[in-house]
C-alpha cells in the first residue's frame, strides 16, 4: 500500500476517534475517574508545628512497606493519565503534581527549592512481590522493581487555600478521595494495556527501547496479572456496592477497608468482604499518641497495633496462606512505623510543658485576619460554660488568663499512666444515645464478623478483637525476625498492651487547632464550625467536598457545587449530620441550650485562638 494511502488512512482514524470522542468516553463511563478541577495556589506555606522542614520531609515519604496500588514505582511513574487521548499520542503523566492535585494530593515544597518527585504521603519503597509471591523483576534488566505505596502522612496532612495561598496543616485531615484515585490508576492501566500505542510507550520506559519481544510479551504478562488483581477486587466492591456508601472526598472507611485487605484480598476469602458502610473524617492526631484510646470510637489502645493496622490497610504486604514463607510475615516496617510515631508524640506529656512532638497549628492571622480578642474572650466564657465539661480546659488560648494554659494538664482526674509511668490523657467515651451523632462507625465495628481459618490461631471471630490479634501477630513476627528485646518491644508498643474495645459511643478530645480540621463531625457531615454550633434544622443537608477555599467567618470549607464535587447526602445512613446539637428544642443529641448567633461568633472568634 501506498505511503501516502497509509498516511491518509491513519488522519481518518484520528480523526473518527476525535470525532466521537464523546461516544467513547459514553462506552467506558464506568471507568470515568471524577475528580474536581485543580488550580495551583501562588504560594504555600507550612505552620510553625514544633517539626523541623528536615523532619517533615522525612515524614512525608518514609517507607512504611506499603505496596497501595499493587504495581512498582517504576510503573507509576511511567503511566499515562487515565483518559481517553488520542491514539499513538502520548497523554500528560498521571504523576504530574497538578494532576494529582486533582485528587486532593499535595505537592511536597517544605523545603525550598527542592520539590519531592512524589507529592506529600507517597513512599517509595524497597524490592516488591506481585500477585503470586514472586520477586517483582523488570524482564529486560532482571533488577528488582520498588514499591510504591502510601503512608499515614497521606490521609493526616490537610491543606486548604485562601485567596491564592495554600495552608499546609500537618497532622491534619486530608482532603483526597483515595477511592477515586485507586480507580483512577486501574483505568490507567486498564488503557496501557489496550488503548493504541500506549503499551508501546510504557514499554519503551520500562524496559528502553532495544527490548526485546519476548522482554515486552513478559511484561504485558505482568501488566496481565495486575489487571486481573484489580478486577478481583472490582468484582468485590461490586458485590457490595448496593449496600455501601460513598467515601468521596475528605473521607474513608478506614477500619473496614482495613478489614477487607487483610480478611478478604490478603486471605482470598470474598466471603470476609464487606460494604464500605461507615466513611469517617480523616482524624487529626496532633497529641493522639498520648491519648488512651484512639479511633473516633475509641476502640484501639496499642500505638503500634494502630499504626501497623494502618499499614496494612493500604497494602503492605502480608503472607496468610503460605505456612513455608512465614505466616504473618510481612513488608510493613516495624522500626519506620515507630519512629514516625515518636516524631509525632515527642516527649512525655507533663504538668509543666503540656504536650510536645507535633503541635496544633495556630491561626495564621498574617493571612486568614486578626481575631478579635474582646470577642474570644467573651466566646472563651461560653466555651467553659458549654464545652470545658466534655472537651477539657482549653489549651495555651490567649483569649484566657495566663493561669489556664496549662490546666487541663493539672486536671488530675482526666490522667492515667501507661506501664512506665508516662501520662496518658483518658480520653472520655460519650454513649452515642447521648451526642445523637451517627451511630453507624459504631455499630459496624461491633456487630461485623469474619471467617479465619484454624491455622491462623485467631482465638476471636468478631470484627475488632481479630483485626487486633491478627496485627499483633504480624508486628510479633517482624520481632522475631529481628531479634527484638522484650523490653525494646515493650517501649515499641508505647507500653500498652493489645486492647480492642467496640463500644457503642464516640471519644472526645482537647479542641486545639481545631478550625484547622474540616469539616466536622466524625462522618464529614458538616462543613463549617458555625454550622456545628447551630440547631441540626438550620445545618445543610446537602454538604459538598472537594473544594479547597476556606472559609474564616465560619471556619471550614466552602460548600460549592463545582464540577466533579463530592455531594455528601446527609439523609443517608451513615452520612447523617445530627447530634452534638445546642438547641432549645429537647431531644436525642441535644447537649446544650440553643445559641444566639452573637454566642456562635464569639465561640468562632475564641476556637481561632486554640
């Protein structure tokens, strides 16, 4: 065939997929990735939270052994945006930073003039399995691939803008939709297998271009076998779609898809999957390290149960079927996992410094506006009048006298001491029949159980006490293998022993830098902290998440129903926005008598100086 007929048949191609470009996108609008539209900030800038720029770094991308996506860092940043894009033409990265921005990830600039490659929460890791236990090798080099994977920081760093700069909270809730994004790279895959030319691409990256086929054929195996990992998985949340409830942004499961990971997709048991039935907020844990209890319904006493849990739950690898490889032998990383705990929790809490390691941050008035300190004092009255009773004494405010900075720490009766003595605050436990708020996080914990089989040895088939037994035979293994003292293990584990409760009731916690955290609640139901402070009659009912701009009148995002937003229906099980309500109108969750709406700006006006 003639060059130029050739030439002239490849145009009419192009031009027939541009033409129906639309049409296409309609056949695969079950994989179309929504995601809200993204405009870099001017400027960031990070808090003065006690943590050096070093430190944060280090924090931000330390390899906890997580292997999120199933697929080798190489391959992430190789891939191709997960759109329809013309074919044998080349699509933007899907590691480019602004895209990812998209998704609510941010860009890692904490130390000038040397940005991350990888935005703030993603670690790449050491030599990674694949789907059936074998060394993740590239087929052309023989070199060992990485993993790529995320860490706490990705769910615990926030960031809002106001007016062109970009706010950094670390510790903070992140406001990502995970969900979305781990679809958004199984479409990417998905096209780099089949969508023209972009195989041809990715294994020019991969593998360079004097590769040769039988090379590209074993990697299109790979690419395979990953593929068919993600449908296993997509069958799963297909399953029980009807029964689940959408994360959407600023929000997760955690506990559940914990559990799915390690009782379904690690022990190949579909029967032990469950429906996403109970989103939370991401917590802020500034000071959590030094709480007795964590987890919005207190249900988890050990540090490192808690973090190892958390690794996990986003994919660290983890052997539950292979007796010869070492059941329970995993990827997470012990020793990381300590130590980002320890820059965390800092010193050991003390009646004469308060809290040390991470610290809240402290409204930036250089940027959100000057607090009106005749106002805070004022709310600082309606806050122990109203709040003190379940919060606790206001820590370091200045729009109270001097005396109080330190009281809550001289409050003997909300103290207890772990096994070597240190101060832990005994977080109070309020009845979910009592705060009114959404009791299905809860209930969830308490009443799910799970199938294990008799060689595991876990002793419990209820939900909390096996997750808890399981993580604690898996950290035990990695001590083992180290060759870990007792008393080092002891001090690893905060000196607590593996406690796992399921009550049916919600923690509080001391409220500072909480203008930082939204939205609120600890299902994301309510946007702003005006709208806390205000009957449930008169909070919206349609929240929408996604959106960047922070609100300082009212503290929290603005709820806007841009394009791709996040509409957290409120009316649903799970989502629900009641509770926690000051209303003069009597009845389940009420907790205090209505507030005029001169007391809820000076309430606002006294939480900026916390």
């Amino acid at each position: 065939m003639p060059r130029k007929t050739i030439f002239i048949i490849g145009l009419l191609i192009v031009a027939g997929v541009l033409y129906f470009k639309d049409d296409l996108e309609t056949v695969v609008s079950g994989f179309r990735v929504k995601v809200v539209d993204y405009q870099p900030p001017a400027k960031t800038v990070w808090l003065d939270q006690n943590v050096s720029a070093e430190q944060l770094r280090w924090f931000y991308h330390a390899d906890q052994g997580t292997r999120t996506f199933g697929i080798p860092h190489e391959w992430f940043m190789a891939l191709e945006q997960p759109t329809i894009w013309p074919p044998f033409t080349a699509a933007p990265k899907l590691s480019e930073t602004n895209y990812l921005g998209r998704f609510g990830f941010i860009p890692d600039t904490v130390i000038p003039g040397k940005p991350d490659a990888l935005p703030i929460g993603f670690a790449q890791g050491g030599p990674m399995a694949d789907a059936n236990g074998a060394p993740w090798r590239n087929p052309h080099s023989k070199a060992d691939m990485t993993g790529v994977g995320l860490t706490c920081a990705a769910c615990h760093t926030g960031s809002f803008t106001f007016r062109g700069t970009e706010i950094v909270i670390d510790g903070g809730p992140a406001n990502t939709n995970l969900f979305e994004f781990q679809k958004g790279v199984g479409v990417s895959l998905l096209l780099t297998r089949f969508w023209p030319g972009r195989f041809a691409r990715f294994a020019d990256e991969i593998l360079g271009k004097d590769s040769t086929v039988d090379e590209r054929m074993a990697l299109r195996g790979q690419l395979d076998l990953v593929l068919k990992q993600y449908a296993n998985i997509n069958a799963l949340e297909n399953k029980v779609a009807a029964n689940s409830v959408v994360e959407g942004y600023a929000r997760l499961d955690a506990l559940n898809r914990i559990g799915n990971q390690v009782f379904s997709i690690d022990l190949n048991n579909p029967n032990n999957y469950a429906s996403h039935s109970a989103p939370v907020h991401f917590p802020r844990i500034w000071n959590a390290p030094w709480f007795s209890w964590v987890q919005y319904d207190g249900s988890i006493m050990q540090p490192m149960v808690r973090n190892a849990g958390e690794a996990l739950g986003v994919s660290a690898e983890l052997n539950l079927l292979d007796e010869s490889k070492g059941l329970f032998k995993s990827s997470a990383r012990i020793d990381v996992l300590h130590e980002m705990e320890r820059m965390i929790a800092g010193e050991p809490p003390s009646k004469t410094k308060g809290f040390d390691g991470l610290a809240s941050p402290k409204w930036p008035e250089n940027i959100l506006g000057q607090i009106n300190m005749p106002l805070a004092t004022e709310g600082g009255r309606l806050y122990n009048t109203h709040c003190k009773g379940c919060h606790g004494p206001a820590i370091n405010s200045k729009a109270l006298p001097p005396g109080d900075a330190l009281a809550l720490f001289e409050d003997d009766k909300r103290w207890i001491k772990n096994d070597a003595g240190q101060m832990l605050l005994d977080v109070e436990m309020i009845p979910i029949s009592h705060i009114g708020t959404d009791s299905a996080q809860a209930e969830g914990l308490a009443s799910r159980t799970v199938e294990t089989p008799a060689n595991l040895k876990i002793k419990d088939g209820s939900f909390g006490p096996a997750l808890g037994e399981l993580v604690e035979k898996t950290v035990d293994y990695w001590y083992d293998q180290n060759k870990i003292p007792s008393e080092d293990r002891k001090r690893i584990n905060g000196y607590r022993p593996n406690e796992i409760q399921a009550p049916l009731a919600y923690k509080v916690r001391p409220l500072n830098g909480i203008w930082a955290t939204p939205p609120y609640l600890h299902n994301g139901s309510v946007p702003t902290i005006y709208a806390l402070l205000s009957p449930v009659k008169e909070r919206p009912s349609m929240v929408y998440l996604g959106g960047r701009e922070y609100d300082p009148k009212d503290l929290g995002y603005f709820s806007n129903k841009i394009k791709n937003v996040f509409a957290l229906d409120t009316t649903k099980r799970g989502n629900s926005n009641a509770g926690h309500e000051f209303s003069d109108e009597k009845g389940p969750g009420v907790i205090g008598p209505g507030l005029s709406k001169d007391e809820r700006r000076a309430l606002i006006e006294f939480i900026k100086t916390l």
